[in-house]
C-alpha cells in the first residue's frame, strides 16, 4: 500500500481504507498511481515521506464497507491476472484504465459503479486471455510443424499437449507457465537449428567439392553420415542438438586439415608438369595462371574458390597432355633438358635470374598482394642458395618469374 494518496497526496494510514482527507480507496491506490505516474507507482511510493497524523479536522477513518472490500479483492486479483498473463508478451489485456476509473468512482462514494467496472473488467481479461492463449497454443503448434518440414522433430508434444490439457480445464496459471516455457525452448531450439543447419552445409559443401576432386577423406564420410543419422532421431533434445553441432564443428575442422593437404600436394605435382614449359610457351600460359590463383586461394583459406581454380586447372593441363601428343616435336622442345652445367655455373646463372628478379620486385607497389608474396619468393630462394640447394633454387626462382609474367598479363 503506498504511504501516501495518489490524489491530495496527504499521508495515508496503513490501517485506514481510505485517504482521510479527501476519500480516495486506499485498496485501489496503486491503479491510482499509475494513471498519475505512468506506471511508475512503485518509484513515487518510495520518494514519499514518512507516515504522518492526519491534518486537525480530518475525519477518523471509517471502517471499509462490504461492497468496497470486494472492490478491493477484485482489484488486486485483477493485477495479479494481468501481470500473469503480461508474460505471454505485450498482446497481453491492459485493464489499468478500468482501474483507475474504478477507484476514481469509488472514491466519490460510487462503489456500486465501481463493482460493476471491476466485473465488467474481469469479463474482458477472462475472455481476451483465453483468445492469447489460444492464440499462442496455436503458434507454437505451427512452429512445431514448421521445424518438422525442416527435418527436426523435436521433442515438445507433451509440453504443448500439457499447456492445452491446462487451458481446456480453465487453469489460466498453469497454462501460462506452460506457454511460455515451451516458447523459450522452441525460440532457444529453433535458432540452434538454424545455426547448425549453416554449419551442416559448409561440411557438406567441402565434402561434395573434395569428392569432386576424388580426394580421399577416409572416416570423414562416414562422419558425416553418422551427423545426419542422428539428426533423424524422432524426439530430438536440446543437448541432442548441441551434441550434434560439437560433432558437425569436430568434421568440419577435419575437412579444413584434409583438403587443403590434398590440393597442396596436387599443386606442388602441376608445377613440376609446368616446369617443364619456357616461360614464353603460350598453351601453357593458362594453367600456370590458374596454377597461381589456386596457390593464392588456397593460402587464404578460400577453399571453395581453391577447388573450382584446380578443377580447371587440371582441365587445362590435360588439354595440354593431349596436345602434345599430337605434335611430339614440340613436346619434345619443351621437356628437353637443359645443357649440363657445373654447379658453380649454375650458382652463377641462378644469382643472375635472383638479382633480376629482385629489381623487378621492387618496382610493384609495395602494399600490392604480388608484392608481398614476389618479395617472399626471393626470400625462400635467397636461403636456397646460401645453403647451396641449387634444384630448390631454381624452382622457387621459375615460379617467381611466372608469377611476375602472369601479373605483367594482367595488367597490360
């Protein structure tokens, strides 16, 4: 009860059951300072002062008549109804103006009028209840029926089917906790679906594009399987979901270790048949730009990007396989080897190609993606000929010339 009238705003005994200066229903005070305060009735009790004696010449409280307890009971039922069913969410009946107009006629002496606005009130939060309920009985029914259409069965028709039995028997309390439970566990269980179904599809779109590339995933597959047979399960839980989503995130992280092995090491067998082509050999110009972009893609981490780029990358190498089995003289004068060198003849001519090169590296903008990964390269074949590794030397340094002549295409 607050300390003093929501009206005159007079200090209010606590045993008095109305306002001793100017009659205001001390039963119905609350619904009063709301419509003053906006809803804030509990602050404004709190800033009031402390309980004082009525002013000289006020009349002594009067005893509470049968009529205005009743008024006073169907009051604070009525709020304890609405705040029960305001957790169902903000379609939820507001009787706060039957309220205050309520406690405003009573305390003009009106209580007949103010019995039959409380019971005209109680009508309507009974019968708009009642339609919430349903209401939301029927959306969580839908909600169900939607994550079915999806694959999930989830485990909440004796939930729903409790929440009915309760609202059939007229047990508004029962049925609201049960509503609004369900609604928690649906909302929490439809967006961990969503979120595994966004995983499921990363796994199964790396598993689909390794198959196309006939890269060996051992157990994986079966991983896979094991995850979509689970999620089959007629009752799934919320910890089944969550067992599932640990599962599909362990495959998935598998996935990332494999296939990027795979491409690495048919990358690294497509250069040495690149290697085998001059620099200025143009049918192979555009496996060894598709060779680059792979590379790039795949350092990344773009996987999907990397595995289309050597889908056709090895298009294009087979293409050159069988064209040169048409002219086998120009296969021939691309595979020739080299003239026999020394090894100091070759170090020689390999520091030559590195300081070539190296000037070449500094003309690109610094801040460019060739840049850096040109300025890497001669790093690598630097310490390849300081520790006197002549192959690797030479490799690292005609991969960088590609490189570099596949950027100079591009941008010319």
């Amino acid at each position: 009860m607050p300390a003093s009238c929501p009206i005159c705003e007079q200090p209010i005994p606590s045993t008095a059951a109305h306002c001793p200066v100017c009659g205001f229903p001390t039963g119905l005070a609350i619904e009063g300072l709301r419509s003053n305060d906006g809803g804030n009735g509990a602050s404004s009790s709190a800033e009031t002062p402390p309980l004082a004696e009525p002013p000289r010449g006020a009349s002594a409280p009067s005893a509470p008549t049968p009529e205005e307890e009743l008024n006073a009971a169907i009051s604070r039922e009525l709020r304890s109804k609405m705040d029960l069913v305001r957790e169902l969410g903000r379609e939820a009946p507001d009787l706060t103006s039957e309220l205050c107009q309520a406690a405003l006629s009573e305390a003009d002496g009106r209580s007949s009028e103010a019995l039959a606005i409380l019971r005209s009130a109680q009508s309507r939060l009974e019968s708009e209840a009642d339609d919430l309920l349903h209401r939301r009985l029927a959306e969580l029914t839908e909600r169900r029926e939607s994550l079915e259409k999806t694959g999930a069965r989830m485990a909440i028709s004796d939930q729903i089917r409790e929440a009915r039995e309760a609202l059939d028997a007229g047990e508004r309390e029962d049925a609201v906790h049960a509503l609004v439970e369900t609604d928690r566990r649906m909302t929490q269980f439809e967006s961990d679906w969503r979120g595994l179904q966004g995983l499921l599809a990363q796994v199964e779109g790396l598993r689909n594009e390794a198959s196309e590339l006939a890269i060996p995933l051992g157990e994986i597959a079966g991983e896979v399987e094991a995850i979509r047979q689970k999620l089959r399960e007629p009752n799934l839980t919320e910890e089944t979901l969550d067992a599932v989503a640990q599962d599909a995130a362990q495959t998935l992280m598998l996935l990332h270790e494999a296939v990027p092995s795979a491409l690495t090491e048919e990358l690294e067998r497509a250069e040495k048949v690149l290697d085998r082509y001059p620099e200025d050999h143009l049918p192979s110009a555009v496996a060894k730009r598709l060779h680059l972009e792979a590379t790039r893609h795949l350092k990344k981490g773009r996987f999907t990007e990397a595995v289309r780029t050597v889908q056709d990358l090895r298009r294009e190498l087979s293409e050159l396989e069988v064209a040169a089995a048409a002219s086998p003289g120009a296969s021939g004068a691309a595979t020739s080897a080299a003239p026999h060198e020394t090894e100091e003849e070759m170090l020689d001519r390999l520091l030559k190609k590195a300081r070539s090169l190296a000037a070449r590296i500094r003309s690109l903008p610094a801040d460019s993606d060739i840049a850096r990964e040109a300025a890497m390269q001669i790093r690598e074949a630097t310490e390849f000929l300081r520790s006197r590794k002549l192959v690797e030397a030479d490799q690292t340094l005609t991969r960088l010339m590609r490189i570099l002549s596949i950027d100079l295409t591009r941008s010319s």
